[in-house]
C-alpha cells in the first residue's frame, strides 16, 4: 500500500506538472516472498532490488542493506515507506553520508521527536530570543520559563536543555543522549527515590521509550505495585531506556499531524483522536476529531 500511494502520488505530480508520468525511475525493494505474490505495485516499478526473505530485519527494517542498495545503484533519494526503518534516524544520517535525500526528516529531528523522553524533554524547553538572550545573563537554560506545552509531572521534570543550543537558533536544538539518559531512572529503588523527590502523583505510568504495540508500559496506582510492574517493563523491554509519568485517566489522545519541508514551511493537517485503544494500543483513528472544541482544534493546528 506504501508503494503503490508513493509511486502513483509522484507520478500523478510529474505527469500534472510536467506532462512526462516517467520523468522519475523508481526502484524497489523486494524479497523473493514479496514478488512471489505478484502485488499490483509492482507493475508501476521500473527495477527491482532484493533483500533476503523472513523477519523486517532482514530487508525493509535492514539499514545496512538499505543503504548498500541505494548506493550501489547510484539513486538521488530514498522514500522508506511506513513502519519498518522509516523512524529510525540510523537511515538519514546514513544517507546523508553518501549525499542522499532522505524523504523525511533529518536523523536528529526524528530521534528528538519521535523518542518518548527526548520529546518530552523538548516539549518544556522556551525557546528565548536572541535579544532576551543578551539582555539577562543571569538565564541558564531554555527551561526556565514554560513552552506553553503542558507536561505532567514525570522522572525529567525540570530537565532543560543548555543556553548555548538555544543561542545557536531552532536548528541546533538536540537532545543529547547525556541529557535523555537524566530523565530515566535504572532500577524500582532509583525510581521510588524519584517519585518522592519529584513529587509525581499516583496513579503512575512505567514506560520504556522503546517500547510499543502495549509492551514496555504499565500502570500502578500504588507502592505496593510498583516493582512488580517495573520489573515486567524491563523483562518486555530488555535493554530499555525506563521513565516515570503520572498518568491522567478520562483525558482524549487527540493528535494534529504537521507536514513541513526543508525551506522551513510548515502546515497542519487537522486532528485525529486516538482514544480507543486496548491494553495501551490505539486501535481507530478519527478523524477529525469531534471530542475538543472546535477552537481547541483551530489553537492546536496554528503553526507559526
């Protein structure tokens, strides 16, 4: 579905604007158990590659293979489809390397964005103008005064990234693995400490950053619950980067999904509510959304 939505929106595009459907070359990925099922797709493809057949991380998810792939056959840019490598931020700075367009964004904006705590982190940091900047020394941090994104209490709760990021402009913002690794906590004793210290209410999200489809994430409503629960984070998510959240029951996940390019424009392409969902997995999308007001909707969506 990917490839089909991808080659047909290009060609539709260059065939509108240039009047020439084939003005771009497509060459596509594939497996041997891909092809084998003869998908429409790849009809409208004009060269095939291969990776090795099976599991996501033998082709589609295969970085490495990805890479040798675009090198090898010299093309300009790569679109990763959905899933599989297309959030993992080893793909852009890979092809960046090699003088490759990534569709997408770039290795550092991915991995702040898309990490759970990086995010979160980001999501508290003011941006203060180079005129404010200069005019009070006595500013630390960008975290000193709020976004204007509220953030519930969690384990990188005044957590702010350095002055000096901020004074090089929005490009150079990067959450550092240094600063990632403050606001995750290492066993049930660290974490107990940084509930109190921090002051995060019950009830309680335990979650690992890498976790997801329901893994690596549970809910405690006291003490008595909680090394029990962390302990099956760490089991589902070995190796994962742990934090704490409170957790506000009733609320609505309600998204706004933004598309932005590398000139620095920016759009907003509506709401959708990603309430429903099971064991912490969404299973709809809706879209728009009907449960925030309508001028919720218009002040999440304002870009700019």
């Amino acid at each position: 579905m990917a490839a089909f939505k991808c080659v047909m929106s290009i060609r539709r595009w260059a065939q509108e604007t240039f009047k020439d459907d084939r003005l771009f070359k497509f060459i596509n990925l594939t497996t041997e158990q891909e092809i084998s099922s003869n998908p429409e797709y790849l009809k409208m493809i004009d060269n095939f590659v291969f990776s090795e057949s099976g599991a996501n991380e033998n082709n589609y998810a295969n970085v490495d293979d990805i890479l040798k792939h675009a090198v090898s056959n010299n093309v300009d840019a790569v679109w990763a489809g959905w899933g599989h490598a297309s959030e993992n931020p080893e793909l852009p700075n890979g092809l960046k390397k090699h003088n490759i367009i990534f569709m997408g964004p770039p290795g550092a904006a991915m991995f702040t964005l898309g990490d759970k705590i990086a995010s979160t982190i980001l999501a508290q940091v003011f941006f203060f103008s180079q005129i404010e900047l200069n005019s009070d020394p006595s500013i630390s941090n960008c975290g000193e005064r709020s976004a204007g994104v509220p953030v519930v209490p969690w384990s990188g709760s005044g957590i702010f990234l350095p002055k000096e990021m901020c004074e090089q402009g929005a490009s150079a913002v990067e959450v550092t693995q240094e600063l990632r690794a403050s606001a995750c906590v290492n066993d049930h004793e660290e974490a107990i400490q940084v509930l109190n210290e921090k002051k995060i209410p019950y009830p309680v999200m335990i979650k690992a950053s890498e976790g997801g489809g329901g893994k690596g994430i549970r809910l405690v409503r006291n003490e008595s619950e909680f090394e029990v629960n962390f302990r099956r984070v760490q089991a589902e998510v070995a190796g994962g980067h742990i934090f704490l959240m409170h957790c506000l029951e009733g609320a609505r996940h309600i998204e706004v999904q933004l598309l932005g390019d590398m000139y620095g424009e920016v759009i907003a392409l509506r709401t959708r509510d990603c309430t429903v969902q099971r064991r912490c997995q969404k299973i709809i999308e809706e879209a728009p959304a009907i449960a925030a007001p309508l001028v919720v909707q218009r002040s999440m969506e304002a870009v700019g």
